[in-house]
C-alpha cells in the first residue's frame, strides 16, 4: 500500500530508485525493498519521502479504505504498519519538527540577504 504510492509518485516524478535513495538516505535495494512492502518506513523516513516526493504524508499514509496506515515502532528497532483510523500523532510531530527546521534554515537566508542588501546601499550611497 505505501510502498505502491511511494513507487507511483517516484515514477511520476522520473525518479530512479537510486535517486530516491540519495535523497532520504536508503540505497537503490532498501528503496526497492521499500516499494515491494520488504522494509518498513519510520515516521521521519516518511517524512523525508513526503517532502522529496512533493506528497502529502496523510495521503501517503492514507488507505483506500479512509484508514491511516500507522507506524509502530518495536523496541527492537523493527517498524511494523498496522491500520489506525487515528494515532498519526507522531508522524504529524515529526512533520511539524521538519518545517520548523525548515522556516528557521530560510529565516538565516533571508537576514543573509538582508544584511546584502544594506551593503549595497552602502555603498551605492559612497560616491
């Protein structure tokens, strides 16, 4: 089921397996184990997916059936999805957390720019 809509939207993007890969940290096998249902995702893995793939992690999560797919992580490390019609807690926290890096990341950025753009002003006033 994730692994399915993960492969569609890699595809539809024209994205090999191996770039795929780069880009959440998993080799070209694990991303195709990934796709076959062979490997679990965790929730920030997830996250990584929704965010290259340009995907909604509810939609990704989301069953044919309106259910969400939700991760349970084992204390052995090992992930297992079971069918939850609510507990996307975690997966929404971990959304949460990956914006919140991401606007503080464009904030540095702007008052980059910023601070360039007054010493332009600088020195256009400096005949």
């Amino acid at each position: 089921m994730i692994g399915d809509k993960i492969r569609k939207a890699r595809e539809s993007k024209g994205m090999s397996q191996e770039q795929l890969g780069f880009h959440i940290g998993l080799s070209q096998s694990a991303v195709n184990k990934l796709e076959n249902g062979r490997l679990r995702a965790n929730p920030k893995r997830i996250v990584k997916i929704s965010e290259v793939l340009e995907l909604d992690p509810a939609n990704l999560l989301q069953g044919e059936d309106g259910y969400f797919v939700t991760i349970i992580q084992h204390s052995q490390g090992q992930s297992q999805h079971a069918q939850s019609p609510y507990n996307t807690q975690e997966l929404t926290q971990a959304l949460i957390r990956s914006k919140d890096q991401e606007i503080a990341s464009l904030r540095g950025v702007m008052e980059d720019y910023r601070q360039l753009l007054m010493l332009l002003a600088e020195k256009l006033k400096t005949p």
